[in-house]
C-alpha cells in the first residue's frame, strides 16, 4: 500500500515511517521541516531497499496535495502540527492555521481520492483524571490551550466527513509519548530534556509543585499502535487512546533522572492554565480493537532514550 505521512520527518512521524517500512508498504512523507529534519529520515529501507520520498512542503498547500493525492494513497497518517502549548498561546491564529486548516484540507483530498485519514491527536483534549480510573475515550474533555482546542476541532471534522461522506477517518489520541529522535531543546520533550541537562551536569527543572501526573509511551509503542490502526478495517470511524495505563508524577520522573547526581528545582509553569493536573490513559479500546498493547516499560524507555542522547551528543546529530 502506498502510505501518505504528513510530518513523517518529525519524532513520531520517522518512527511510524520505519514501522510501515518494515512491512514492506511504499511511503510518502510530506513535511514542511519546521520541526522535523531531513536526517531523522536516514538509513530507513524497506527490505526491498526502498527508502521513503519526502516531499518538502506545507499542508496548507492545496496544488502540492492535489498532487499527492493523484495516485491514491491507501492512508494518510496525518501528524503534522505545531506541537508546542507554549506556541499555541503565543500564536494561536498560526496554530489554527496548521493543525485545523491543514487537516481539513487533507480531509477534502482524502473524501475525493477515497483515503483513509488516521488523525493523531492528543490525549491533552482530555480534562484531567479523577481518583484512581484512567481516561477513557468517554472521558469528559476539557482543552485547556488553543493547542487542544484545535485538535479537538480538527477530530470534530474527521467524524463529520466520516458521518456526513463515508470518508473513511480513525481519531487516534496518544498520551505523552517520548523516545529517541525527540527534540531535547527548549521545544522537547520532558523526558529528553531531563536526560540531557542530567547528561551535561545541569539542574533539572520542574515546572509547578511537579505533582502533575504524565502516562508517558515509548515512541516505538506509539509508532505500533499508529500503524495497526492505519491498517485495521475495525478502527475506522474510532477515537482510541494510546496510552499505558500508568502514570508518573513529574517530579518523582525528575528525581529518579537526577538520581543524586544533579539537584531538582521547582520553577513556576509557564502556562499554569494550560496545565493538566493528571493524565492517565485507559487503553482497553486499542487492546481490544487493534490487539495493542504497550511493551516497553518506562525504565527501559528511559534507558533506551538515555543511550540514544549520549550517541547523538557524540555525534552533534539531534537537537
Ligand atoms: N510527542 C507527543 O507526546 C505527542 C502526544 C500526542 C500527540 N502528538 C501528536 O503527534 C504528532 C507528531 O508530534 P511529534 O511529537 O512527532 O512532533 P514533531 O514536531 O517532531 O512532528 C511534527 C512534524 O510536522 C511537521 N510540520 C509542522 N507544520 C507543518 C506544516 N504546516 N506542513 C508540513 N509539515 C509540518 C514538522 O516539521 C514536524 O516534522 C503531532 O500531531 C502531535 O500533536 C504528539
């Protein structure tokens, strides 16, 4: 199957670029690289060694999707957005721009060419957890930055194509994913970000009283569940959670990351609106519809993500 993924270059995106690539499908990666790198792409081979194309572009382009979409992909697995709360409140017209308009663009192209759009949200629509149950996808939802009130209202329009054309649209709403390739700067990701300052010598930095709960999913996980609910007939019409069931206060993370060796400091969120005070998913949907179920567990994702870091700071690759 010709596959279509949308920000392919990214973190998540190269991780579900190899997957589909391992299963011997043909893909196509659009990506306007404002986030993504050309690089996280390198040395990815079907085992007939073909590589995947990648097309360097907006979503926002609809001449460049026309012509994307003229040999019908089989699916659109649509990542690309702009991915930072902090940028969303900053400059929530932007936000709206990519993470609506650029979905619903893809949603026009896929109602014309008959594609499957897989649409990866976030588990950030969701309010946060009460007592000890996980979210499921009945869960109440409460987006608390223009970042989650695009999403939700990118997936809006996913189920009414679906409703309204038959175009065929599975919701998927990943929780805090993390792994290697992840951006380890100011725009990373929490983990990532910790290893490396622990890495380098520095204090980590919580933000808040670090009591804020994360269920964090190792990328390759993630990547896993993406693509069986690309391929699965039983998803399309879903929203389904990728999650693990677990969560970890921030602050118990950064202690057990600093293990002694660096100190923790609290400073104040920066968006402490924006902050949901816990997160943890229930997935019995993923396992039951996509035979999913997570299998790395945190302290291995740690290590894996640890290990990871050290090679690239060697090799001054990732930021
Ligand atoms: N990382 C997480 O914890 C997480 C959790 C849940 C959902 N998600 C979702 O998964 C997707 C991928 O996230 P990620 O963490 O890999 O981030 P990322 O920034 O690494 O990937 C996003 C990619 O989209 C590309 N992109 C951005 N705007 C574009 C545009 N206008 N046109 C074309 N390409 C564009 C970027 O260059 C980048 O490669 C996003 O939709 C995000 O909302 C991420």
């Amino acid at each position: 199957m010709l596959v279509l993924v949308t920000g392919g270059a990214g973190f998540i995106g190269r991780w579900v670029v190899k997957r589909f690539l391992d299963l011997g499908h043909v893909v196509r990666v659009i990506d306007n690289l404002s986030g993504g790198r050309v690089e996280n792409l390198d040395g990815l081979r079907s085992a007939d060694g073909r590589g995947p194309e990648l097309v360097q572009g907006d979503v926002r382009d609809p001449r460049l999707l026309a012509s994307l979409f003229a040999d019908r992909p089989g699916a659109c697995v649509h990542l690309a957005a702009r991915v930072n709360v902090q940028s969303s409140l900053d400059d929530p017209a932007t936000d709206f721009s990519v993470n609506v308009v650029g979905t619903h663009l893809l949603l026009e192209e896929c109602r014309r060419r008959e594609t499957r759009l897989v649409f990866v949200s976030t588990c950030m629509v969701y309010a946060a957890a009460v007592e000890d149950e996980g979210i499921n996808e009945n869960s109440p939802l409460l987006p608390l930055s223009p970042y989650a009130g695009g999403k939700l209202a990118a997936e809006s329009l996913c189920l009414a194509y679906q409703r309204a054309y038959g175009t065929p649209v599975v919701v998927l709403r990943p929780f805090n994913t993390y792994g290697p390739y992840q951006r380890f700067d100011g725009e990373g990701g929490v983990i990532p970000v910790f290893l490396h300052r622990v890495q380098s010598g520095l204090p980590l930095r919580v933000h808040g009283d670090g009591r804020q709960t994360r269920d964090f999913l190792f990328v390759e996980d993630c990547a896993d569940f993406i693509v069986r609910a690309s391929l699965s007939d039983r998803a399309i019409g879903l929203v389904i959670n990728g999650a693990t069931g677990r969560d970890v206060a921030v602050g118990d993370l950064a202690k057990a990351i600093a293990g002694g060796s660096v100190p923790v400091e609290y400073w104040p969120s920066p968006h402490p609106r924006s902050e949901i005070a816990r997160l943890v998913g229930d997935c019995r949907l993923a396992r039951d519809v996509l035979d999913w179920r997570p299998s790395v567990s945190l302290p291995e994702g740690l290590r894996l993500t640890s290990d990871w870091l050290r090679r690239c700071a060697g090799g001054g690759g990732a930021r």
